[in-house]
C-alpha cells in the first residue's frame, strides 16, 4: 500500500487552482469583448467612439476601453486567436499574474499610444494586449533566467515573429503605435515582475 504525503496533494491542488483561476480570468477577458462587440453592433457602431483618442484629455478613457472594442467580428476574431493562445501562456502562472501584465500592458501600452497617435484618430483593438503579451513572453525567461521561459519565448518567436515585426511599420489604418507601445509595456511588465529580482540585504 502507498501513500501520498499532505504537501504532494496539496501542492498539485494549489498548481490546478493558480491555473484554473488564470484561465478563468482569461475567459472573462475575451468574453467582455466579445460581448462588447455584439452590443457595438447592436448599437451600429456607437461605442467605438470611447476608443483612445490621441491627446485629447477626454481620450483617455480609451487607455483603459480600447481594448474591449473592435471595428467589426473580424477584427475581433483576428486578435482573439493569438490572444488565447499567448493569454493561456502567462494564465498558467495564476490570475494575479494575468491580471498583472494585462494591466500594465494596457495601462502603459494605452498611454503611449494617446501620446503619440496622430492627432483626432481613435485607436481601437486589443492588438496591443496581444503584442504585450508576446513581449512579455519573450522578455520574462531572460529577465528570470529561466530555461524553460527561454525555450517559449523562442517559439513565440518562431510563431508570431514575422507578424509582431510586421504590425511595427507603418500601414494605413493600423495603429503601429499601439503595436509598438504595447510591446514596450510587455518587456516592462516582464521586469517588474521578475521572480528573481535582487532583495536588498539589511544593514546593521
């Protein structure tokens, strides 16, 4: 007969529910998108409007908006896919986590983009979230020095490489600041929240 130690049960019950809560906060996410687009719809555009609009101060609302709102199902299903797929990525490490980078990603990638956005244009999409979320990716196993983060923020890479430097030039009707502030965001939300930053020691 064998038995299981109380520190093996419950090591593999908290992993499953730092999982569990990430993916559930990923979910509500994409749902209030989702769920955005189809009242956007609904309402024949009209909520696109409190998207960033570029220094205006009443424009910033967008920082925080912008990502929920979308020009169209299509636009949506574009950025839910990598979304997901990257979101799922950093949902492993529990929601504090997700909700840590999201929040700094869109906090930080929304300002830069209301900074330097060309005058009365209004930016709208999450494809900042999905370009801070692969940064981050990227950013994380170095600043962790962590093998197994490295080797995923090489497949990253390897998947999105192309589009991610793709979204940086300049397109008509595609926010490369919002890309590039975004990215920025990521590798920021990488360091701050590296696990091994240095503690400073006490001193007697």
């Amino acid at each position: 007969m064998s038995f299981q130690t109380p520190a093996k049960r419950t090591g593999r019950t908290v992993d499953t529910a730092r999982i569990g809560s990430g993916l559930k906060l990923l979910a509500l996410l994409v749902g209030l998108m989702w769920l955005s687009e189809i009242v956007d719809t609904a309402m024949n555009g009209a909520l696109d409007q409190y998207g960033i609009l570029s220094r205006d101060p009443e424009g910033l609302i967008g920082v925080v908006t912008a990502p929920f709102l979308h020009l169209g199902f299509g636009h949506l299903i574009s950025n839910t896919l990598p979304l997901v797929t990257l979101g799922a990525l950093i949902a492993v490490g529990g929601a504090a986590r997700l909700f840590a980078v999201t929040a700094m990603v869109t906090v930080i990638g929304g300002f830069g983009t209301w900074l330097i956005s060309p005058p009365n244009t209004i930016t709208i999409g999450a494809s900042g979230l999905v370009f801070g979320f692969a940064s981050y990716l990227i950013a994380r196993g170095i600043f962790n020095r962590r093998l197994s983060q490295v080797l995923v923020g090489v497949l990253v890479v390897l998947v999105w490489g192309s589009a991610l430097l793709g979204g940086l030039l300049p397109q008509d009707g595609i926010s490369w600041q919002g890309h590039l502030f975004g990215a920025i965001a990521g590798v920021v939300a990488a360091w701050v929240l590296a696990d091994d930053r240095p503690k400073r020691k006490p001193v007697v």
